[in-house]
C-alpha cells in the first residue's frame, strides 16, 4: 500500500493474486478469464498496445501469448510494481505513470486496454478520458460485475465487515452500468460477461 500526506492511501496491484492461485476454482475462472481477453484480441487489427495498471504483468502476457506481434508497453503507478510486472512480462517496455495523466502523445497506441483497473481509481472518466486520446483504434476494458462480486466474496467468507467489497475497490459497476460508461468515450462493439467480471471490447469514434 502507498499513501501520500493528506490523501486516502491507494491499494496498488492485485489485493489478491488471483493468477497465481493454488485454488482450482479460482483457477478455472482465471482461465476463462484469460480465454475471454484472448478471443478479444487475438484477431484486432493492431500493432501497438498499452496497457494501464499492469500490475504483475499477467494481462501483458496473456495478450503476447496469442500476438507476440503487438508492440507491447506496461504502466503501472510505483518503481516496485513495475519491477516486478517487468520479470513477468518481459517482452513489454513499462514505464511508471498513473493512468489519470500517461506521458505518450495522442493516438500512440492502436489499443489501450484497462483490466481490473477503473474500480481502483477515483475518477474513472478521467482515466477514460485518457484511455480515448491515446487511443487509434481500440479499447479493452474489464471490471468486476457487481453486485455479484460481493456475492461471491461474502459466499467465501471474505471482506464480511464491508459487505463482501475487495479493499481498494472505490468503484461499482453491474454491466449495464459499465458499458453506458464506456460507451460515453468509445463505441461499444462487444461486451462480454465471464462470471465474475465483464469485458467491453470498444472502438474509438
């Protein structure tokens, strides 16, 4: 966790590493997971991708599993993180910046993409924003589907005292909610529900 004097401290990364799990079901969501983002990308007409929130690298990885042709650049917000998601993502430049004010000039990227990242964030039209005028052609978002995330997180006996919500999660979105979102700064072409989360496939207008 890293904090800054006078603000609310920011949960950086996965709370919980949910791909590097030693349990079955987590694993099987989390490889339906990777499938779905897979589908999404594996035929888009791109070269050049970006993705904010990198984290340990894994959606990075995913991606160049199926298109070790796309140019690939990690974010992430602290040295550490990026340290850490470059030794799993090796393929990838990173660099550390927050996703609210990226240093590449508009249009740097065929495809931007934010997965598990807006319910972390406290202003996620600005973020979105962000992701559009980076953006030439395509965007991948993924979020938790809420309330069933709560759901199941209550069901496993986590979080109780918050009413099931993952700390770090500021966020809330059910997939309807989301796609009216992204659909106010990209057009959503494809929206996918892989229980627990959603992935909305957008073009940029």
């Amino acid at each position: 966790m890293n904090s800054l004097p006078g603000r609310t401290p920011v949960i950086t990364g996965h709370y919980f590493n949910k791909h590097q799990s030693a349990n079955p079901l987590v694993r099987m969501l989390v490889n339906r997971y990777r499938l779905a983002l897979q589908r999404l990308v594996t035929d888009l007409p791109v070269r050049s991708a970006l993705e904010i929130g990198s984290g340990e690298g894994h959606i990075l990885t995913y991606i160049h599993e199926v298109r070790p042709d796309i140019h690939l650049v990690g974010s992430d917000i602290t040295l550490e993180i990026v340290l850490l998601g470059s030794m799993q993502a090796k393929t990838a430049r990173w660099c550390v910046a927050r996703a609210e004010k990226l240093p590449f000039r508009d249009n740097s990227f065929e495809l931007t993409v934010a997965c598990e990242v807006l319910e972390h964030v406290v202003d996620p039209k600005v973020v979105l924003t962000e992701l559009q005028r980076l953006s030439k052609g395509y965007c991948i978002v993924s979020v938790p589907n809420e309330p069933l995330w709560r759901v199941l997180n209550i069901a496993r006996g986590k979080y109780l005292c918050d009413w099931g919500n993952t700390p770090g999660h500021t966020q809330h979105w059910s997939q309807r909610s989301i796609t009216r979102l992204v659909d106010r700064y990209f057009y959503v072409s494809e929206v996918v529900s892989v229980l627990p989360w959603t992935f909305i496939l957008a073009l940029k207008g």
